[in-house]
C-alpha cells in the first residue's frame, strides 16, 4: 500500500459525476445545526425506549452537554462513546461534534483488552456510558467513563467551541481486532458528509422518511448512514440497539413506518423469515453492508409474498445496476442498495493514528 504525505484534493471525496452541494462545505454539526434551525418542529429521532425526539429538540438537549463539554473536557480532543444505538448515543455524538471535538464509538462486542486498548491509544479520558447498560452487560465500568444518569447540563451558557473546517477529524473508528490488536482510523467530516451525499443522490430521500437504524455506531456503516445520514438530510431515523432482536426491529418498522433498513445480509434473512411482510411492508429501501449478498437473500426479501400485489408486479429483473462505489437493485419504487467492495479504488483522507497520509483503499 503506497502512503503518500498529500492531502487527496477535495474533488476525490465526490462521488464521480456528482458535484458537492452547498451544505458538504459545512461541517456535521454546523449541517446539523441548519436543519434543526429551519425546522424545530420536526420529528428527528426515536428509539426502541419510546423516547422521540424533534429537531429542535435534539439541538437543545446536544447544546447543553456542549456546554458541559467545553467547561468540564475544554482540554479534551477525543471523548469516547460506549452505548447502544439510541436516541442518547446519538445525543452524545452529535454533542461531541458539536463541540469540535473528536467522537471514538467504543465497541462494546469485543473483550475488555481490546476495549482497553483503544481507550489508550485514543487517550481517552472520557468515555459516555450509562449504568443501564453496562448492568445489562454483566460489566464494571472504567475510571474514565461518565454516566449520562448523572449527568447535569441545566446550564447552556456561551461557549467556547474550537473553530473546526470540514477537512478536520469528526470520528476514529477502530477495527474488530480479528488480525490483532484492533486498528484506529480517524475519518473527516468530509469522508461522512461525501459518502453521505453519494447516497443521497442514488436514493434521495423525502420529508416522509424515515430510517430504521440498528447498526451499532462503532462502524462505518451505522456511524455514517444510521446516525449521520438522517439528520443531514432532515429526515427521521428510528433506532434500535441489538440488530438481532427481529420481534422489536418489527414493531419500531411498523410504528413509525420506515423507508429506509440499514442492517447485514444475514441479519435481514433472519427479519424476512421472523416477522410478517406487514411489518416492512413501508420499506422502499434496504442497505445492506458488511458481507455478501447472496441471490437466495435477496429473492427472499423481493418474493412477492414480502411486497404488495402492486410492488411485486414492478420486480421484473433482479439484475444488480453496479456503480463506481455502490451496487444497487432498482425496482420499481423499492429498492436494496448494496454497498460493497468493489475492484475500483478511490481515494479518500483518513490517518491512521500515529500516521497522518492519503491512502488508497477500496471503497
């Protein structure tokens, strides 16, 4: 792998033949900020607890835990995450970019020496956690874990909150640890917000949206598409923290009619074979990631006895359309969006800890 000590000009982190609009020159937070401006009232997030959130009042809530941020953590540079997929995970992240810092989603899968080992390398002295949840996983918590029960953020007071552009980290994520010690990748605002916007101009999505996230935020995948992807383009998102608990993932699609399911092939065949089809039968979209898809997934998700009479009649050719960095069915109004490797390459700003470079990986 060639590490070169140039940034990758600006134009690299567009998807090919798409120009990036006026709000890709934003931060995430300040691209945040705008929308809940514009909209307050906006239903934005909800989860599986019951708790629904606006725009308005997702800014808020992140504004104060800002305001505790940059008086209690002004010396600060990352701050770690170590929750489910929820509306508080997403507070807390959203909080974190909001305050110019640097989010590191913890992942809670792997042993506690992995875990460690991040938390180390990241310098970590605050890590966002809740009594809750470490309860549920048998675990004691760390020295630096702050618990959001105990949390006190009344005051919203001036700030101040360090001037950051989009070419600046937002996030290190780190890998599963399956070849050793696990490996952190700082990623820009620029790598969320392009990746985000390729999206967007596959699948452009309404006011009338909403996303069914229950990916964990450690990943890419969910850090970008289940948390980011909705409140950037003003949509709703629906969360749910164990990808495996098909009966709840069920009923949060049918309450609050999800367009959008982000999760993996073999997560979705569990879904297609435990839940009746009225409970997806909202779903226009399903992105998955992570692992192949294999034909016999995706016939049992498109069979007709999964859609309506009208939606089964438009499934004609399920012959994947591929693109530069994704892989997409089109059918008709529903859709899986496939997001693979692909024998292209592209090249995108990340540094590797301890390296800042532009490396060339696959997209």
């Amino acid at each position: 792998m060639q590490v070169s000590t140039e940034l990758a000009p600006i134009d690299m982190l567009e998807s090919d033949g798409l120009p990036m609009n006026n709000g890709c020159f934003m931060t995430l937070g300040q691209r945040l900020r705008a929308i809940a401006h514009a909209e307050p009232d906006r239903e934005a997030i909800a989860d599986s607890s019951g708790c629904v959130l606006t725009y308005g009042q997702v800014l808020e809530r992140a504004e104060q835990l800002v305001h505790w941020l940059t008086t209690e953590r002004a010396a600060e540079r990352n701050i770690g995450v170590y929750l489910p997929s929820s509306t508080v995970a997403a507070l807390a992240n959203y909080a974190i970019t909001l305050a110019g810092k640097v989010a590191v989603n913890l992942n809670f899968t792997v042993g506690e020496q992995h875990c460690r080992a991040a938390v180390e390398v990241c310098g970590l002295q605050t890590i966002f956690t809740s009594r809750a949840f470490l309860a549920k996983l048998g675990i004691e918590p760390m020295a630096e874990m702050v618990f959001v029960e105990d949390l006190r953020t009344e005051g919203n007071g001036a700030t101040s909150v360090p001037h950051s552009g989009p070419d600046s980290t937002a996030c290190i994520l780190f890998s599963s640890g399956t070849t050793g010690v696990p490996k952190g990748i700082q990623l820009t605002h620029w790598n969320i917000l392009a990746n985000a916007a390729g999206l967007a101009a596959r699948l452009p999505p309404s006011a009338s949206d909403c996303l069914l996230g229950v990916l964990p935020f450690f990943h890419s995948f969910g850090y970008t598409f289940a948390l980011w992807f909705p409140v950037l383009y003003g949509i709703r998102a629906a969360f749910h923290g164990n990808p495996t608990d098909a009966r709840t993932i069920g009923e949060l699609a049918e309450k609050y009619k999800t367009t959008y399911l982000l999760s993996t092939p073999t997560l979705c065949q569990q879904y297609a074979r435990k839940l009746p089809p009225h409970q997806f039968a909202s779903l226009k979209y399903v992105l998955v990631g992570a692992e192949k898809l294999r034909d016999s997934i995706a016939t049992l998700l498109l069979s007709p006895t999964r859609l309506t009479k009208d939606e089964s009649a438009r499934h004609r050719s399920p012959r994947p359309r591929f693109g530069t960095c994704m892989s997409s069915i089109l059918m008709g109004r529903s859709a899986i969006l496939v997001l693979r490797r692909m024998s292209g390459r592209r090249s995108m700003r990340a540094r590797f800890l301890r390296t800042t470079a532009t490396l060339t990986f696959p997209c």
